[in-house]
C-alpha cells in the first residue's frame, strides 16, 4: 500500500515541478490555481491510492490533496488543480487491503471496512501472511 507523502519516491511539490509544470508550458496551458468545486476522491486499485478524471484518465493521488490529470490537465476545470480528498478512516481500509494479493487490493469511496473484512473472511485461503 503507498503511504506517505510518496509518489514515484518524490513528494507532490516536487512531482509537480519536475513533470506537470513542464508539460503544461509545453502544452500552453494556464498555471492558474486551484478550482474552487469539490474535492474529488480518491480509491485504492491494485494498492495504489488513485484519482479519476472525468476523461477516463486516472493518476496516482498525492498526499498533497490537490490532482492533476496528465491526459487533460483538468479542462473541464479549466485547466486548474482540483482538490482531492482521502477517506477518514484510510488506515482501516488500508488495513483490510494489506493481506489480499495485489491485484485484489482494490476500494471505492462508499465500500465499508466491515464489508472489506466480510470480504477478507470470505476468502481467508486466498490472502497472505503479513509480517
């Protein structure tokens, strides 16, 4: 499960400067701030934190609450960052996450952790031993 405030071994500040900030100048596009709707939320596939576009794009979710989508740069936001939001209670549904194989590791805002550990309990012959 990524935790912390990693991504790619880089913190969103720096992921920003060294990927979105060139990409957008290359592309003309606005540095303009951060839209003011809200926040979209982010989900756990395959053990990654990540957030949807509505242009069916989707990206890693940074610790710095804000998202931006590398297919469109937000246009329907006019081009600006949008605010993202993890759940409350992430470390629970990270918990019920960290046995499961891989490509088992998956959540969506709404899922319950006791429908997460029903899941686990279902399937107890299919998770791994953690240490």
């Amino acid at each position: 499960m990524i935790t912390g405030d990693l991504q790619f071994g880089m913190p969103w500040e720096a992921y920003k400067q060294v990927s979105i900030i060139p990409t957008m100048g290359k592309r003309r596009l606005p540095q303009s701030g951060v839209h003011g709707g809200p926040p979209i939320k982010a989900r756990v596939n395959y053990g990654r934190w990540i957030v949807d576009c509505e242009c069916n794009g989707a990206e890693f979710a940074f610790e710095g609450g804000i998202f931006m989508c590398q297919s469109c740069f937000n246009a329907g936001h006019q081009h600006k960052y949008r605010k993202l939001v993890f759940p409350k209670n992430r470390e629970d549904v990270e918990m019920a996450l960290l046995h499961r194989p891989e490509p088992n590791r998956n959540w969506y805002p709404g899922e319950t952790v006791a429908k997460l550990k029903a899941e686990n309990k279902a399937h107890k012959a299919e998770l791994l031993e953690v240490s």
